[in-house]
C-alpha cells in the first residue's frame, strides 16, 4: 500500500507518524526495547499529547534477529499466529556503549544509535551493512477511512536485487513491484497467486520474514525507489532479519524458524497421469489411458482422479459416483495390481446437494456468519459452505471421510483451492477473518498431510496442494495452479516456481503441458523435457486429456525419454530431495541460488538447477532455439557428451528430445541401472558419471540415499596422475565408474579408470 506522494507530500486522507527520536531504550540479557517518539522533544511539553512507538529487538533463533513495532498495545489478538520453532528464552548478546545499543545472534548484528534518531543498521559477521530502517524506516499510518497501519521500510543497496514473495508470476526480480499478500485463484497469468509467503530474499545476502498472517502489502523499491516497504492493517507489526550470507544460509535459517519440508516418498517423483477435469471418463476409460502407457513403454508411477469421480453438485461428499465408477475398490485394486498409487482431488468446500453438508451443519463443522447462519454462495458449487478447520472437532470429521477412502486403497491427495476463504465470518476458535484468509489453507493442508503420516507412515504422506502460506513447505507438494496450454504460460509457470524456490519451499510441480485450453503438439512437447526434469511431475488438463498419443507419435517417444531419463537420475534426485528435507534448499534452484556472486545469474529465470550438479534450460520455442547461460567451469552435455566452457551465453538449437541439460564440472552423478520405475534399487550396478576437472588435487564424493533418504553408501573419488580411483563406503555390490568423455570400469569396493 502507497501512502505517500511522491518523495515531499503524504496522500490525501493519510497521517503518518515517523519515528524520529529514541526517548529511552530499556537493556535485558539478550533484548532491547527503545521507545521513540514521533517528533522532535525539545521540552517537556513536547511528551504531552503525542504518541511513542515501542520497538522492541530480539533473537528468536541463531543469526536470526526479529523487530517488533507497536503503536497501541491493547488491541485484542485472538490469532493466528504463524507456528515459529524459536527459542522461548531467545538467544543473542546485548551490547551498549554510549548511545549505541547493539544485538548480535550469530553472524548477524542490530544496531541502534540514538544519535542517529531511530535509525535500525543490521550488519554481517564483518561488519558490513546488510540494510537499514532509516529515517522513514518505522512509521504507523491512519488513513481516511479509519484504517491504521503499521509498516517498516528497510533500505536497498545500488544493484541489490529481491526475490522470493511466493509463487509469483510476474518477474523474477520484484524490485518495482507492487505485491499483496494475500490468496487469490488467479491463475498464473496476473499478480495474483496462490502461494503468497511473506518472505524475500536479498541478493546481498540476507532474507526478510514479515511474522503476519493477514494481509501484508509489499512495496519493492515501488513507492520509494530506494526501499521495501512492507505494511499490515494493525497495530504492530513484527519482522525478522535473516542472515546468509549465501542464499541457501538464508533458506537453512527462514526453514528452521518456519519448518522444514517433509520428504515425499520416492514413488512420488515418477509420472503422475490425470483423467484431466471435466473431460468424460470411467473405469474403462482410465485402464484404456493406464495400459496405453504400459504398452508405449512408458512407466506410470501415479494415476489421479480428478474432481468428477464424484457426483456432480455433491462435491465434497467423498463417495464415488455410483453410475461411472460401480466398483470403486475393484478398481483400485486392479489399478494396484498394475504397480500404480492412486490420488484422488479434494477440497474443503462442502455443496449443498451432498448429504454431508447437513451433517458438517448440524455438528457445527462449517464456517458461519456472524448471524450464526453456515455461510455459503454458488461460486464452484452450488450452496457450499466451508469446513472451519480451527475445530478440532471438525478436523478430526475431515479426516475420517478421508479414511474411509484410504481404506479403499487412494494412497494421497490432492488437496485443491484453500484461497477462496471469506473475511465476513465467525471462526469456531475465534480467530481473526481477515488473519485466518490465508491461513486457513495451512490448516486444511496440515489436517490432510497429518492424516497420511499417520495412515501410510512418515515418509509416505505427500500432497498434490496448490495453495500455501509461510511454513506450507513441510507439507509437499505443491503445483503451479491453472495455466494456459502455450510457450508463455510455460514461461510463468516456471518464474512461479523459482520464486517459491526462494520462498522455502522444496518441491514444485506444474501441470505438463498447461491446463487450460489444448497445448500445441510443440507445446506440449517442450513441455514435457521441462516437467520431467521438475521435482514431480504431472500430466494434467482441464477439458482434454494430457495421454501422449493424442499428441502424436513423437510425443510418445519423448514422454518415454525423459521419463525413463528421470528414473535413472533417482539416486541424484532423491539426495537433493534429502538435502532439501535437511536444510530446506530446494531442489529446483534458481541460479542465483547456486551462483550468486555471478552477476549474469541474479536475473535468470528461464534457467535452473535440478540438485546442485544439473543445469536446466527449458525449450520455449517451436523450433527449438534456446538461450542458456554457463557459469563459469567446464560443462558436459548429459545427453551428448558435448562440453563448453563459461561463463559464456551459448544459442542452442534442439529437438525435442533433447534442451541444454549441463553437468558442472567437478561432480559424480550417481545413476540407478533399473529405469523402469522411481523407487527401485538405487545400489544394484549404479553407475557413477565423474566428471573431473583438470586439477590433479581433484576429490569428490557423492552419496547414494535409500529410500527413507538415509544415506545407504558413499563413494569416494581420487585422482591421482592418470588415474581416477572410486572407493565405496557401505556396499560391496558391484558398480560402475564412467568418466565423461572418456574410459569406464566396474567393479566392487575400488574402481580405478585410467584418464585418456
């Protein structure tokens, strides 16, 4: 929200009241409190009449440090509250030496000097500035219709550059840019999103996290060119600062306050098939699309059934449509029997026809109005009110219809919507509607992931979720939301996920080929290599299927590549995926993730890399022109040998079979032998692709996961002179050592390769 005009006027109808000089700041062990006024206090009178603002500073995890502002206190707060993993007792060192108060938690440092008004400086471990709440950095604001506002404005240096924000569609950087948070089904074409994270992430390596559930309105370098403001319709407002200094320091730090992302099973990142959404299909039409992938030779590891295996009008009621599909758990039967897991869509609205609304209405389960009235309107279904998930009544209701369809043999969900959430309602554990409208989708995500951990075991439970708040990323995964069927979309969908990459979250989808309308043959080719070298990846539409042969021969072949190319990456795919679990980098990076003291990288956003190890570079062309940038090192073309040198910016052209697919220089590439399926033995005759720089020094070593992502064995390479020496640590089953570009051996406990 802008509340000046220009650089010299305040908007008409807004009064802002500006932090200008500290009054008094009160030192505990590890916090400070400074209380400052909002004009100049010359004398005594000066105190009378005039509001003081309370600041308080303080360190809830290592090289995290949080700033609180509050103008009115008294405000009643009945939540929610984001769930924080922050030390109750704080942590950190308070320094005063004069008029200088100074905070330090790790490798990051508050400082307040009271000669400088209230002026808040974070530096890093060397002293070096980070950003800075200046002279208009701590304000509240009234507006003329009654409104108060909290905001904050933290400086931006000479070519620092912001990310992250959610799943945004718009570019990649966000400097100039307007952002609400707040949910909205808007597709993947407009600044709305479904994903709204009130975090960003600096190039100069720090992260910002504003600790409000509601609504916050971000100002990147927009308002005022020279700052992000950020502000919340309230009383207080309460940030952190979060210290690198290197992108993924920042991503470790946010994920331990915040949560780390639950790691899906391996299963889950095989293909995923859809019946799409308002085509017409039944039981003989899903085994014709099931066993047409089996007969092109195309492993199928997941098949869902999107939103009309239900009734129409009924949806949710949880029951299978009795005129389409008779023998529900036959089916999931005969479907398992052909080696698939089963997802069934979902969301938390209940329609009026179903029977389950009078009873969600009678136990108290659905949202209501003030009045007492279940709120309901007809947008999606007809009458539907909205399971109130602040219940654990209600919750517990929930999940026990998703039982009875666990039971039958679904093994997940995709969990849809979560954004349409109303503000003019009563919550049964009387939370805030306008804080609980984008939160309520963690309540619903949770009680749904909750249950699969319980029923099928940690480490089986995943989601296929489009909406998310901040700490959504423990429950994965989360897809792209409606997309068009072109090059463009393509486009959007791909910044969406690199700036929720930057927002904490690990894992990301996209419906392979766009969702609305029918893609290009082209389209949906390119299209394909870009899916199935994401985290997971999903055939979906809306009013036509996605199956490979509606697209032509070609089609088939590719899908067939690159998804038997995905599972013989798994051994590689599946440690990112640990790592990501671990630390919460995810494993789709953006490449100023991985390269960020490379210029050429802070813009890139038609680019990846998959793991630490593989470049990426989507196809968006027809004729299959593509840009790509090399940092810097030696890169080896995984599909053809062919190595170039960066940094350099190389036009490509490929078919599409193939896109820039780069191995960096330095890494070992462990690849399963058995690409028939995900979730296979990842130790039965790996293969290790080494790709060695020059350096005779060169050491390396690479960790192959099992399927719970704990390491199963680990090998060492060596060289030395002309020899390349692999020793394996925890398996004494035979593998293979292949040099890039050169000789390969296989052996058991050491493999040597003589370098050509």
């Amino acid at each position: 929200m802008k509340f000046t005009d220009g650089f010299w006027r305040i908007r008409d109808g807004v009064r802002i009241g500006y932090a200008t000089e500290v009054r008094d700041v009160r030192v505990q062990s590890k916090r400070f409190t400074a209380y400052a006024a909002v004009q100049k206090v010359t004398r005594r009178g000066d105190t009378l009449n005039a509001p003081l603002l309370t600041v308080d500073c303080f360190s809830p995890a290592e090289g995290v440090i949080g700033v609180r502002v509050t103008h009115h206190a008294g405000r009643r707060d009945p939540g929610p509250h984001f769930a924080l993993a922050a030390d109750p007792d704080g942590v950190g060192e308070v320094r005063r030496d004069g008029t200088v108060t100074e905070l330090t938690s790790g490798p990051l440092t508050l400082r307040l000097d009271r000669s400088a008004g209230c002026a808040l400086s974070f530096h890093d471990a060397g002293g070096r500035e980070l950003t800075r709440a200046g002279r208009k950095g701590t304000a509240f604001a009234t507006t003329g219709d009654g409104a108060h506002h909290v905001l904050a404005q933290l400086s931006l240096g000479v070519g620092e550059q912001i990310y992250g924000l959610g799943e945004r569609f718009t570019p990649f950087v966000k400097n100039g840019q307007s952002v609400d948070i707040w949910q909205a089904d808007g597709g993947t074409s407009s600044e709305q999103a479904y994903k709204n994270i009130p975090f960003y992430l600096s190039s100069r390596g720090y992260g910002v996290f504003v600790d409000h559930p509601g609504a916050v309105s971000f100002e990147v370098g927009s308002e005022s060119v020279g700052q992000v403001q950020f502000s919340v319709e309230d009383q207080t407002i309460q940030y952190y600062v979060v210290a690198g200094p290197t992108p993924a320091d920042v991503l470790t730090r946010y994920t331990a306050l915040t949560g780390r992302p639950a790691l899906p099973p391996a299963w889950s990142f095989g293909l995923w098939l859809t019946t799409s959404f308002t085509t017409d299909y039944d039981e003989a039409t899903v085994m014709s699309f099931v066993d047409g992938m089996a007969e092109r030779g195309i492993p199928l590891s997941v098949f869902h059934f999107d939103c009309f295996w239900m009734r129409e009008y009924q949806w949710c009621d949880f029951e299978w449509d009795p005129e389409v599909f008779p023998d529900p758990e036959g089916m999931l039967t005969r479907l398992k029997a052909k080696g698939l897991k089963v997802s069934a869509w979902i969301n938390p609205y209940i329609a009026q026809k179903s029977p389950l609304f009078d009873e969600a209405a009678a136990l108290g389960h659905l949202l209501r109005r003030p009045n007492g009235d279940v709120w309901q309107w007809d947008l999606w279904q007809a009458g539907m009110g909205l399971v109130d998930f602040t219940s654990p009544d209600a919750r517990a209701w929930f999940q026990g219809k998703l039982k009875a369809l666990l039971d039958q043999g679904v093994d997940c969900f995709k969990t849809d919507f979560g954004e349409r959430v109303p503000t003019d309602v009563v919550w049964h554990d009387g939370s805030d509607p306008q804080r609980m409208h984008n939160y309520y989708t963690h309540l619903y995500n949770r009680t749904v992931f909750e249950l699969l951990e319980k029923e099928r075991g940690q480490g089986e439970a995943v989601l296929f979720a489009r909406s998310a708040t901040a700490g959504g990323q423990q429950y994965p995964v989360h897809w792209g939301g409606d997309c068009w069927s072109s090059f463009e979309a393509m486009a959007e969908s791909l910044r969406g996920g690199l700036s929720l990459s930057l927002s904490g979250f690990g894992f990301w989808s996209h419906d392979i080929g766009g969702f609305e309308g029918t893609p290009d043959p082209a389209v949906f080719k390119r299209w394909l290599a870009f899916g199935l070298l994401s985290s997971h990846s999903r055939l979906h539409g809306s009013d036509s299927y996605r199956v490979p042969w509606d697209f032509g021969e070609e089609a088939v072949e590719v899908t067939r590549r690159f998804t038997l190319l995905k599972h013989r990456l798994m051994p590689y795919l599946y440690g990112a995926a640990a790592e990501a679990h671990r630390t919460g980098v995810p494993v789709m990076r953006p490449m100023v993730l991985q390269y960020p003291h490379d210029p050429a990288c802070r813009t890139l956003d038609r680019q990846y890399m998959l793991g630490p190890d593989l470049l990426v570079a989507p196809v968006f062309t027809e004729d299959g022109e593509v840009e790509v940038y090399l940092p810097e090192g030696t890169w080896t073309h995984l599909l053809t040998g062919e190595r170039a040198t960066g940094p350099a910016w190389r036009t490509e052209r490929h078919g599409y079979d193939s896109l820039p697919l780069y191995v960096r220089e330095g890494a070992v590439l462990p690849l399963a032998s058995d690409d028939s399926r995900p979730d296979g033995d990842w130790l039965d005759t790996p293969t290790l692709l080494v790709h060695p720089p020059a350096d005779p020094a060169y050491r390396a070593e690479v960790t192959v996961p099992d399927l719970t992502g704990t390491p199963a064995a680990t090998f060492a390479v060596r060289r030395g002179g002309d020899e390349l020496r692999v020793t394996a640590h925890g398996t004494d089953r035979p593998f293979t050592v292949r040099v890039a570009g050169g000789a390969s051996a296989t052996g058991a406990g050491e493999v040597t390769v003589t370098l050509g």
